[in-house]
DNA sequence: ACCTGAACACCGTTCAAGT
DNA sequence: ACCTGAACACCGTTCAAGT
C-alpha cells in the first residue's frame, strides 16, 4: 500500500523525503520500538540496503526525524516556513508582548509538537547530543524569553531548563499513553482517572511546571 | 573473569542480585548499547535463556536496575536503608531547616546517582511508567518539599517537574559525555570548552535550572 | 531452584554489483 | 542516482528438558 512502486518497473525510486515521510508514519502508527530499517525499507518496497544510501546510519535517520517533529511552526512560527534560524526573532517591536505569554505559547507549542507524533518526546530526547531538532526548539525558547531581563548566558541556560523539562514531562505521559493503551499498568501508577486527575499527572501539571519556570524567571527580574 | 563457575561444577548459580550486579557492571563500563541479555548472560557464564528464570523480560530488567541506581541514599536518606516509602518524612521537628536547601540537596543527590552510572539518565527515563525507582526519587522530592507553603497537589506537581528537569538535564549531559569520548561532535555543540562553559551547558547550569525551580515555588509561597 | 540446548523470528550494517 | 542480493554478526524470547 505505501509500496509506491512504479506503474510499470520493479525497483522504487525514492527520495531522503520519501525515506523519512515512509518513516515517520510508521513512527506514528506503530511507534519507535516497530520503526526499524527493515520495516521501513518494506514499506517503501525497497531491500534495506537500498536505506543506506540516503542515510549513513539508523541514528541520522532518527535525528531527521526529530528536526522535523520539532521544526513545526510553532506559536511565533510563520506557517510554512519549516527551518528558521535558531535565534529567530518575532516581530521587531514586541512592545506590549509579555514575555511570559510569548514563552508559554512556545512551550505550549513544543509539547504539541512533541505529542503529535508517537513517542515524539523520546526521538526528539535520543537526540539531542546531535543538535539539529533540539537546538532549534532551544533557540525558539531562547528567542521568547527576550524581553526578560536576563543576562545571555542566564536566558540559554533558561530555555535549556525550559526544554528538559519539557522532554521529560511529554515523555514521562507519552510512556503513560502507551502504556495504557496496552493495559500494562505499574503498581503504584494507577490508571483510574480518579488518582491521575488528583496528583501529579492530572490536566494543567504541565503548565504548572512551565509556570513555576517563568515565575523563577519573573522573580530574577524582579531582582535586578 | 565475571564468570565465577563453581569450583568444581558446570552450571553456575546466580541470584538475582547476581544477575543485577553483572548487569550493572557492564552498564557502567560499556554502557546501555552494550547491555544485551547475550552479553550479560555471556559475563555469568550461563545460557541466555537461564536469565529469564530471574526476570520475565529485559524490560523488567531495566526497571530494576533504574530502581537500584536511584535508591542510593541521597542528602535526606540514611545509610544502609535502600528502600524507603516515598513519603518518607525527614527528622519530625524540621523547624529551623529551609526547605530550600533540603530540596536542592535532594535534586543534587538524584543527579550524582544518576550520573554515578553510564546512561544512568536513559535508564531511568525509560523506566518511568514502570514505577519503581523514579517513584521513590519524586517521594524523596516531595517530602523535601514539605514546608513550602504548598497544596498537597502542587507539592506533588513540583516534585515531578523538578524530577522531569533532573532527568532531562542528566540525560543531555550523559549524551554529551559519550559523544565527546566517541569524538563525535555535532556540527552546532562545539566540543572545545570555550564555547561549552560560556553556554547553557557550563557548569553550573543544573543549579541555575534547579533554583529557578525553587524560585518559582517561593514566589507562589509569598503570594498566599 | 536454577540451568542447558535448540530453535524462532528478528535486528543494523556492509559491499560488490546492477541499471 | 538509486537499488539488489547476499552475507556478517548480532538481537530478545520461548520451551522442553535436565539436575
């Protein structure tokens, strides 16, 4: 069905694009762990070696992935325009923006991004040593806290927080997702909606963390 | 070397924390990649398929060893004891210790046991809707937490943000240890400590994320 | 109580060769 | 420019059987 071969000859010929749009819709319908070389060569009716030669390794091919979850446009994102420079700015006079809002969109933002794709949170956390995806995010981050009084080096390390935290989060309730949907549910963990509404993973606790950030920040201002 | 065969006999005998043991031991020295039931099996000199007598599934596995890595005692625990309940309180009349302290102490210990193991970070990251060893860790946050002003729900929502901060933080960290001792460097996270200390990624930067955290509870302590 | 032996159904990656 | 075919060196897991 997503064989695609050609009307009338046998070996498909295929794009980086074909390769990594074949890839991420097995990562959203079957997740990480189905997403293998074997699979997605399958897929696009094609030997898995023939994957080698748009991608030297699984690992980049995960990273591409994660660039392009990432790179949605967010809430300051021009719609279209899927790669911007990681120190991109919004419009030149923010007078009258809050900061706090514009970062809290971007957050929001980035979880959305993360959560549209099957463990999106853990593609995007596997590789961020990588740079690519996550440095874009942190730069949009970085790019929203403008406007809070902060010292360079203390915004970069503000949107680094930012971010980890919200790896973590998304991927903390993408695994609670899965693991749901599979009826495997730990001890402790209850999956009534009775304990999860009342602690720590009930509706708002990611906004709570992304607020308690911005209140750390705001509190710095103050300082100043 | 790690085989330790019975003097005299064939089959070796293990109990589980023989088998957790060997398994660590090859965590810390050539990482999560390396840690595959063959080798581990291979380390105690026994079958494979005799480690499933020990533990149903390599995932299970994990959960255990992500349990083990954060159950070390922290700043509040006491040594000898590796298992506490997650609400463990610390000494009754906490009057006179600021909670401030007590929490950044307890974030501090979770990232020296995390960082005490290779990949420590992923482990526990991929074991967090098993519950377990990160359970215990959030616990041991919470209950630094008491004494901020805080609804038993906040106190349960920061803990987790700050334990989701930790293990994104670590995690980056750890990534970025073993692509600097591969030499692979990606093209925008220079390896040279000029740029590396002058980013969000000097030293320093969990404590800057940390007290932003801790901030930001204390500011929503003032406003009651 | 703990392990062997053999098998099943997979992996990622390389490389010469084809068109 | 893009793919095949064949191979290499692995995986996690199951299950009957042994002691």
């Amino acid at each position: 069905m997503t064989t695609l071969d050609t009307a009338g000859g046998r070996p498909a010929r295929h794009s980086l694009d074909d390769v990594l749009a074949a890839a991420m819709a097995i990562l959203d319908e079957n997740g990480l762990a189905d997403l293998t070389m074997r699979r997605l060569a399958a897929s696009l009716g094609v030997q898995p070696s023939a994957l080698y030669w748009h991608v030297p390794n699984k690992q980049t091919l995960l990273a591409l992935i994660a660039d392009r979850i990432v790179s949605v446009p967010g809430a300051a994102g021009v719609p279209g325009t899927s790669t911007r420079p990681g120190t991109a700015t919004r419009s030149p006079d923010a007078t009258g923006i809050d900061w706090q809002h514009a970062a809290r969109a971007e957050a929001l933002a980035l979880r959305d991004a993360l959560l549209a794709y099957r463990d999106g949170a853990e593609v995007v956390s596997s590789t961020l040593a990588l740079g690519l995806g996550a440095d874009d995010a942190r730069g949009r981050l970085a790019a929203a806290l403008t406007g809070a009084d902060l010292a360079p080096s203390a915004r970069e390390m503000a949107a680094a927080t930012l971010l980890h935290f919200i790896l973590g989060h998304v991927w903390h309730e993408q695994q609670r997702l899965q693991a749901d949907s599979l009826g495997v549910v730990a001890p402790g963990q209850a999956a009534d909606p009775l304990e999860a509404s009342a602690s720590h993973h009930g509706p708002g606790s990611f906004e709570f963390g992304v607020d308690l950030l911005l209140d750390g920040l705001a509190a710095r201002a103050l300082r100043r």
